[in-house]
C-alpha cells in the first residue's frame, strides 16, 4: 500500500491548523464560570423568553383592541354605555389584568428571587462543600477567581433585569398609562419597581448582597432566607424613605383640591386662618378646621419618576460596589489567615 494512502497530505493539515488559532476557545476561569453556571444561564434564558413574548403578545393584543375601538368610534368613556361599545372594549381587560396583576408583582418581586436564588448559593455553597480550600490552593489569586465567579452570573442578571425592565416600561407607557382603559400612576407599590431602572439597580444589588450573605453564613439555606428578609426590609426602607429622594411640589387651593393625575400625595393638611398647617385627621370637630377653606398639598408629579429613579439608582449602586469590595477583601483575609 502505498505511502501517500496512509500519511495526510501538507496541505489539509495546515489548514486545519490556521482554522483552530482562528477559533476563539474559552479557558481557564470564564470557562470555569460557564460551566459552573450553565444551569443558571438556560433557566433565566428560558423565562427571559417567555416573559419577553408574554409582554410582545400584550403589546399586540391591547393595540389590536384599541384600533378596533377607534375604528368605530368607541375609544372614549363616553361611548361605553353603548351594548355594541361595551362588547369591543371587554376583551381589554384580559391583557390589561395579566400585566397589573401578574407581570408587575413578578417584576417586584424580581431582585429578591435573583438575590435568593443567584446571589445567596453563589458563595456558601462554595463554603459548605469545602470546595473553597482547594481554591484557596491554586496558583490564581483570590480576587481574580472571585472576579471570574461573579462575571457570568453579574452579566446575566443585568441582561434579564434590563431587558425586563425595559419591556415593562414600554408596555407600561405605551399600552397602560395610554390606553383608553386602565389607571396606573408610576409611583404606586407594585408599579414603580417594575419600571425603568429601579429593577436593574434593585436586581445587582440583591445579587451582591446575597452573595456577602453566602460568605457570612457559609451555608445554603440559611444564607438564602437571611438575603431574602434583608432585600425585602432594605425594600420597604427605600419605600419609606422614597418621598425625599428629591424636592417634592408643593402647592395650596381651595378645600378638596386634590393632586394632578398619576401625581404622587406625599402629604396633604388644612391651613388655618392664622397661616399654621394641620391634618384633618387631628382636628375632627374643632372649629377652626370647619373655618378653614385653603388646604396644603406636597406631592411628586409623574415627571419626578426619572430623577427620584436615578437618585435611588445611584445610591444602590454605591452600595452595590461596597458589599462587593467587602466580599472581596474578606476572600483575600481569609487566603491569608
């Protein structure tokens, strides 16, 4: 048999070659992080998608009924008493349910699931399978295999925190606060987390902490529940605290007054004749309070969402950066120690 049968010709062999070092190849810690992950990514891949279509489908849906409803003249409320009105504007409230009563508590709910379920298990379990002492051993510092750890779950919290956040703010604007039916201030509990950047910010800080978490604790379950009740009590600070994230308007009229539309009341008195202000709850019966016809209002219009958003943004990210410089130092203590 000839030679020429058994040996590979030159030719194909350089090629191959030249086409493997053209192919990226990932090694090392990204690679490492990718696959310690992979179940993560396919599952918030998985309801990334569902939930995208599940917006894109309301989309559809809430705009094919309002271009039937002007088609034939039944866009406003005044037409609704019509039966034939009625019949077109029924199928609204379908879409318009799933999204203020569904998608918006999910969203809310959203940093602390990731914080619980992402965040939480990333260190302990590191801790409680004694698989940190073999890191502890490897040529690569502390620092960069931390950095390497937390990039792939850090990026895909970000991607699906952000693309939710921004489906949901445009449905909210487009189908919700424009829609011929459904009422939806910005400020409201379960409506203000779920739009613009307040869940990215929310979802990496919650991911961070649960991960400060997991190395105190350095178990599992413990960790998760502990990040669990912190997010949600850091949650109801930031609700408290939220009127005075940026100077709200202040403004006086004539008794029964009230706020502009999708405006936020953040206090509401009677002002008495000698120009002193006063609840109404603490002057039930008094008679300068029935003599009163001013009342005193502070409220946030719906053009405050932006900057009150970006205030609390900032703050978290702050935060965000100094629990994770704080993991990172105890990682480094602890190498040392």
């Amino acid at each position: 048999m000839s030679t020429d049968v058994l040996t590979e010709p030159a030719e194909p062999a350089a090629v191959r070659e030249r086409g493997a070092a053209r192919a990226p190849r990932l090694r090392g810690l990204l690679w490492l992080s990718l696959r310690q992950n992979r179940v993560l990514l396919r599952v918030l891949a998985v309801l990334l998608v569902l939930v995208s279509a599940d917006l894109v489908w309301l989309h559809v849906s809430i705009g094919h009924v309002v271009g039937v409803l002007r088609r034939t003249g039944c866009y406003y409320p005044e037409t609704w008493d019509s039966n034939a009105c009625w019949i077109l504007l029924s199928p609204i409230s379908r879409p318009n349910f799933w999204y203020l009563s569904v998608l918006q508590p999910l969203a809310a709910a959203l940093p602390l699931l990731l914080g619980v379920f992402v965040g939480a298990p990333l260190l302990a379990q590191e801790y409680e399978r004694g698989t940190i002492r073999l890191i502890r051993t490897q040529s690569v510092g502390p620092g960069r295999w931390l950095a390497a750890r937390l990039a792939v779950p850090g990026v895909a919290v970000l991607v699906v925190s952000g693309v939710f956040a921004c489906l949901m703010t445009w449905v909210w604007w487009t189908d919700v606060v424009h829609g011929p039916v459904a009422f939806d201030p910005p400020f409201q509990a379960l409506t203000y987390p779920a739009l613009g950047v307040a869940p990215v910010a929310w979802s990496l800080f919650a991911l961070a902490l649960g991960v400060l978490v997991g190395q105190l604790c350095r178990r599992v379950v413990p960790a998760m529940f502990l990040t669990g009740a912190l997010v949600a009590a850091l949650g109801g600070l930031a609700f408290w605290a939220r009127p005075d994230f940026w100077p709200a308007v202040e403004a006086t009229g004539p008794v029964g007054t009230s706020q502009p539309t999708n405006a936020w009341l953040v206090d509401r008195m009677l002002v008495l004749a000698d120009g002193s202000r006063v609840r109404t709850s603490a002057c039930l019966g008094s008679d300068p309070c029935a003599k009163a016809d001013t009342v005193w209002l502070r409220y946030h219009p719906a053009g405050h969402l932006v900057p009150v958003q970006l205030v609390e943004a900032g703050g978290l990210l702050l935060l965000t950066v100094a629990v994770l410089a704080v993991v990172f130092r105890r990682l480094r203590r602890e190498r040392r120690s």
